[in-house]
C-alpha cells in the first residue's frame, strides 16, 4: 500500500471515529488499526523481538485507554505508536532521535505538505498518466453518477420519496475541522521524514567509547593535567560523601522524630524536601557524567576515584531509600495522592538512574550510555503507569483512614466510581448523589466510541 494511500485512509479512519465524539475508545481502535497497517507493510518485524515488544506496548496501552480513559493513558497511546511508528522505518533510531525527528515533523509536517513530490508516491516518468488514472477511477465516474442520480430522484416519486426520508445531520464545518486534524496526524504519522542531519546525530550518540578516545586522553580544561582532573575528582568526592553521610544521618533523625500529628503542618515543607532530595541525586548522577566522561575512564591508578564514587552512588541510593521510607510515613499519616505516588515513581527512575551510573562507570560507557538507558527507562514506566487504575488503588487505601478526604476521592479521581458506591453501601451517612451520577453518565449517555469501558461493565 503506497503511502498516500495509508495517509488518506487514515484520515478518513480518524474522521470517522472522531467526528462527534470524545477521546475513548475510538482512540484504542484507531492506534491498533494503525499498528496493523505498520506490519502489513513490512511483514519481516513480526519476526523482530524489538519490533514486538514496542508493538505490545501499543496493544498493552490501548487497551488500557479503552478501559479507562485518562491523560497517562492517552500520551502512552501517542507516544508508543510513534515509536513502533519510527522504529518500523529506521530500527538504529535511538529514542532520543526519535523524540527530536518527531518534534520536528510536527512543524516541518506544514510545508511538506505541498512538497506533493515528495510523499505521493506515483511513477515520476508519467506524471500524467497518473493523474489521468485518478481522474478517470474517482473523479469522472463520481461526477456522472451524482448528475445521474439526481435526474433519477427528481423523475421518480418513489426515489424522491426515499431520498428524503434521510436526512444527514452532519455539521460540514466540524467534519471538515476533524478531517483536517485526521489529514495533519496521518501526514506526520506515515510521512515520518527522517533528514540527513537527524541521522548524522543519530551516528553522533554513541554507547561506546572508540579506540582513538582510549588512547588519546585528552582532560576537561586544556589549562590542566589529566593527574590533576584526577586528583580534583578525588577531593571533591571525598567532601561530597562526607556531607551527605552526615546529610543522611540528620535527615533520618529530624524526620523520624516527627510525630504523626505534626505531618498536617509539616505537609508542605516535606514535599518540598522530598523535592530536593530527588534533585540532588539527579545532581549526583551529573558528577559522575562530568568526572567519566572520557580519559579519566581509562587512566592508570584511578581504582580510588571509581571507588569514591561507587561509594556516593551508593550513598545516593541510601538517600533514595529514606526519601522512600519519609514519603511511606506522610502516606501513612496523611493518605494517598496522586502527587505521592508520584514521588515513589521518580524515586523509582533514580534507583535505576544510579545502577545505571555504576553500570558506565565499570564497563566504561559514553555519557549517552547513560542518557539512553534513562530514556527507555522513561518509556517503559509511561507504559507500566498507563496499565493501573490508579484512582481506584488510592481511593480503596484512603477508605481505610479514619480521616477521609471525601472531596478529594470524589472529585479530583476518576475509575474509582465502584470503590466509593460499594463504600457507600456500608457506610450511607456519607453518600454522594453526584458519583451515581457520573456513572450514569458514562455508561447510558456517552456514545460508544466515546465511552469507556470500565464504565459500561459497571452494576
């Protein structure tokens, strides 16, 4: 299938599942029907490990969204198509290339789209003869058709009267709106243009160091000697596990002499310092990039500088534990968020941020070594988060607490309607007309395709 073809069925794919509708499960059906398209072009990725696990983690996320709709869910859709999407044409990609090439298309999409030349696919010999098929296939055809049709209708009482009994209730301009944005998304997304300056960067980014950087060990600042780079990195990491050691110590002391009935006040001050904290580590792997980032690697006698700083990796990822306990103690007192929950996910990205700096620093990565594991790390924990219904895992927690933020659970959550309707059984003083409501809503009023299914399966 040629690629104005993919383009245009698309579009008229999008148009028809979005003209009308909210984002639901339209948005599922079109990301997997594109998915079909991309490996009924090229069969060979069914046999390309890589190639499948991206491609379940369309599937995966897409089902999800069809669950339940949320904003995780609609950006892991998005995201993960695109990758697949660009995998599918250039599988060295690295990701970080892709993020720019794709940022870029989205402008760039603008102008090639009257670059006709350049994305219809026909035989560049006979311009005409293709355009000559077109006009003769679609375009005369239909014109004798609709003047046929016409006088047909108009002569017979019995078509006249059929034709009226349809009345089409569409709004031309919301159609064509939809259209539009359905062309533009199909465009950047089929279109996929890769120029020769993203693939010289792309070469660019390498996870290994070459024999000529290994041999030729050049330091930081030309005004000073690599022993001295050395030396410097010997002396700052000293001090710097020194002051976290005894960072770590008051930290865990301070806290843990916080009483429970003084969360309420501290609230702020905590995230605030959580905060930090997921800053400063991202601030330690920085040291280790600047200190590794090419001759000290591989200079002789540096056995005291990779072991200062395996020693403050170690000493972050201590910090990463009791950043982990702090934020467990705040739940427990204060209850669930989303905003806690996402404490313990940046939490999580910096335990493998730092094992990943341990894995450069011994097998004596690049810089983008780094970079590139941190972004599929990123990637995969959009996927994994899109996957749980994490207002109803907060929702049922936070019924467990005697002090319930009911406002919170009942406004500001969605796909925790079950949860709060089955608490509602056993506990009526707290019932709230307005949840039975929304479900109402989302099940009865919503349009299929707009509707979510967590929703319609609901008693």
């Amino acid at each position: 299938m040629k690629k104005q073809s993919l383009i245009f069925i698309s579009t008229v794919l999008f148009a028809v599942l979005f003209y009308n509708q909210e984002v639901g499960i339209n948005l599922s059906i079109f990301a997997l029907i594109l998915l079909g398209f991309n490996f009924s072009q090229k069969p060979d990725l069914l046999k390309d490990k890589k190639a499948l696990i991206l491609a379940s983690c369309v599937v995966l996320s897409s089902l999800s969204n069809a669950w339940l709709f949320t904003f995780t869910t609609f950006i892991s859709v998005i995201i993960s198509s695109f990758v697949f999407r660009y995998y599918s044409v250039n599988p060295k990609l690295k990701l970080l290339s892709q993020a720019f090439i794709n940022a870029s298309n989205w402008f760039a999409a603008v102008v090639q789209i009257f670059q006709v030349d350049d994305w219809f696919q026909y035989d560049k010999s006979k311009p005409q003869n293709t355009f000559s098929k077109i006009f003769s296939y679609f375009i005369l055809p239909f014109l004798i058709l609709s003047v046929f049709f016409g006088i047909y209708v108009v002569s017979s009482d019995t078509l006249s009267n059929w034709y009226n009994r349809f009345e089409l209730d569409i709004d031309i301009v919301v159609l064509i709106l939809v259209a539009v944005l359905g062309f533009y998304f199909s465009f950047v997304f089929w279109n996929a243009k890769i120029y020769n300056a993203f693939k010289v960067l792309d070469r660019s980014l390498r996870l290994n160091f070459t024999n000529q950087d290994k041999k030729e060990l050049k330091p930081t600042f030309e005004f000073l000697e690599i022993d001295f780079e050395k030396r410097s990195g010997i002396i700052t990491l000293i001090c710097l596990n020194s002051m976290l050691f005894a960072f770590i110590i008051i930290f865990n002391v301070e806290h843990f002499q916080t009483t429970s009935q003084q969360f309420s006040e501290y609230s702020s001050r905590i995230h605030n310092q959580i905060n930090s904290l997921i800053g400063s580590i991202v601030l330690a792997m920085m040291v280790i990039l600047f200190y590794f980032k090419g001759a000290l690697n591989f200079i002789q006698n540096n056995k005291i500088l990779l072991l200062l700083s395996k020693i403050w990796l170690g000493l972050n990822g201590f910090l990463v534990i009791s950043a982990a306990i702090q934020n467990s103690v705040y739940i427990d007192a204060l209850g669930l968020t989303y905003k806690r929950l996402g404490v313990y996910l940046f939490l999580i990205l910096c335990i493998v941020g730092l094992f990943y700096s341990y894995q450069k620093i011994k097998l004596q990565k690049t810089n983008f070594y780094l970079i590139d594991k941190m972004t599929w790390a990123v990637f995969y924990s959009l996927i994994g988060c899109s996957l749980l219904n994490w207002g109803s895992i907060v929702t049922r927690y936070n019924l467990t607490k005697t002090n319930i933020d009911f406002y919170y659970l009942e406004n500001s959550l969605r796909g925790n309607e079950k949860v709060i309707l089955d608490f509602y059984e056993s506990n009526p003083e707290f019932y709230n007309d307005e949840v039975k409501r929304r479900v109402y809503y989302n099940k009865e009023m919503v349009p299929f395709l707009s509707s979510q299914l967590y929703y319609k399966v609901m008693n």
